[in-house]
C-alpha cells in the first residue's frame, strides 16, 4: 500500500469511493461538487492524498483551506473534510495514517490551525490525534413569516463587508467568495434578500431552504450589511417556512428572537494547532463570528 498526493486524474474514484464508503447524504456527492468544494476554493486547492492499494484507491483525506481576519491579521487555516475507506480495507489504520501525513505536510506549509466539526462516531478520533474541543456552535430559531418578501437568486454585482471594528475572527469575505459559495455552488440552491432598514441602510441575507416531511427552515447562512444594523425582526422578511433559524454574528445578533430564542443544538467544533499553538487558536476561537455558512455542508 502506497500513500501519495492525489491529482485530478483521480477525482472520480475518490467520489466513488466516498459514495461506497459513506453512502449518499441530503448533498449528493458528484465529481462537479468536489471540484467546486476542493479545486475551484478562492483560498486555494485543499491538500488532497490517498492510499492506493494494487492501484486502486482505497483511502482518502482531505483538508480545505481556508482564510479567516482578525484584527487586520489574516490567518491561514484548514479544515478536516472528506474522508473515507474502502469497506475491505477497514480497520486497518488507514484513516488515522493518512491524517497524520496530512498533518505533517500541513506544518510545513505554515498553515496556523485546523478545524471541523465531526459527529459524534468520528470525534473521538480526532481527539486521540491531539485535536480539542472548542464548543457547540449554537443555533437560534423563530417563527417564520408566511406572508414575507419573495426570494431571489443571489446577485453578483452587490456586496457589502462586514465591519471588521468588532475585533473578532470571522472569513476573510470577498467578492470572489461570495460567488463561489453562493451562487457557483452545484447540487445546493441558495437565495438572498435585501433588506432597507429604517436609517436607509441595507443588509443583504443569504439563505436556504431546507424541507422536511413534517417541517420546513430558511436557514440564514450569511448577513452583509451597509454598517451596524439596528434591531429588526428577521422572521418578518424570510418565511415560507414552519422556522427560520441563524447565528448570532455580529450582524444579526440585535436581532429580535422571536418565543424561541435559543436552540441547544449545533455542530461542536473541534481544533489543532500547527504553527499557533492549542492555546493561541483557542483564545482566537473565543472572539469567533462564525456563521452558518461558515460552517455548514463541508
């Protein structure tokens, strides 16, 4: 068994193998979508390598990268995604030695920390190869309006950033990132609205909708704003939906919650410093400005 740096020649067969290995989940898994998440990334390509076994592949690790800002400092980072053994080679060690290579080759390219949010079989893993827990990102919900304004495809010509002043670490935005998460995005359709507030200024929402047998949500999975927004009901403009749920980031935590205020549940973050050490990315962690779609379908 070999392991190596995987190229494009070998997308296929990794999809395939991911699909074999984990099966199929609410975002289909397709040679578009991995190009999209992996090669078309305005932070750069993800560190990709397999484990070939009488040249066929029967393992695969993969880190994207990432790019957060932080008080004008830009931090260079990765985050622990796609991963998957062939069912015959299972139990073999092949997960934890293709991270572990993974992680070296990371440190030698200077990345400050990586990061991801696994489920509950696959955490303790993690934290056996040094990684630590941060916390549950938690979620809000509301009531959602039915009576509220139509949605729309996201634009790409408007944008506004978020305000930095707040000195917290959140993406390094830009407009090449918008497109590519918003509207590039195979197999996922995302909307947007704006929204003028009373002083005239506008915030621009960025949402999905998620539906179910029983319930729907329009999941707010990132806020643009001209500056500071004041308080205004979310649920008032996105609807369509039994809820609508979001982060509390700097643009929309004054907002008004609605009877439900607060949700325990969310992903638990999890992280590994490379060239920062444990203590340095978690007091970085902890001025966080994460939104949901800083963390959602990857």
């Amino acid at each position: 068994m070999i392991v190596r740096t995987a190229d494009k020649n070998d997308i296929q067969a990794i999809v395939s193998l991911l699909k074999l290995s984990l099966g199929e989940s609410t975002i289909p898994k397709s040679y578009d979508y991995w190009c999209w998440k992996h090669l078309e990334n305005p932070f750069g390509q993800s560190l990709v390598i397999v484990a070939e076994d009488n040249k066929e592949i029967v393992g695969v690790r993969a880190f994207m990268r990432w790019s957060f800002s932080c008080k004008n400092e830009i931090y260079s980072a990765l985050r622990a995604v796609d991963t998957a053994t062939h069912p015959k080679h299972q139990g073999k060690g092949i997960f934890k030695k293709l991270t572990l290579a993974l992680l070296e080759e990371a440190k030698s390219k200077g990345f400050h920390f990586i990061y991801n949010t696994p489920n509950n079989l696959s955490r303790p893993g993690y934290l056996k190869m040094g990684w630590k827990e941060f916390c549950r990102i938690g979620i809000n919900i509301a009531p959602a309006n039915l009576l509220s304004q139509k949605e729309s495809s996201p634009s790409r010509s408007k944008l506004f950033l978020t305000d930095n002043s707040f000195n917290r670490i959140n993406t390094n935005y830009s407009i090449e990132y918008i497109n590519w998460r918003y509207h590039d995005i195979p197999t996922i359709k995302y909307y947007s609205t704006t929204v003028r507030l009373k002083d005239d200024s506008e915030v621009i929402l960025y949402f999905r909708c998620k539906r179910g047998d029983r319930f729907s949500e329009t999941r707010v999975s990132d806020c643009f704003f001209e500056k500071k927004p004041q308080p205004f009901l979310v649920s008032k403009y996105l609807g369509r939906s039994t809820f609508v749920s979001w982060r509390n980031t700097t643009g929309l935590r004054s907002f008004k919650y609605g009877f439900l205020p607060k949700v325990n549940f969310g992903p638990i973050l999890t992280f590994r410093g490379l060239s920062m050490s444990n203590e340095e990315v978690y007091r970085l962690l902890s001025t966080n400005n994460f939104s949901i779609g800083d963390l959602e379908i990857f």
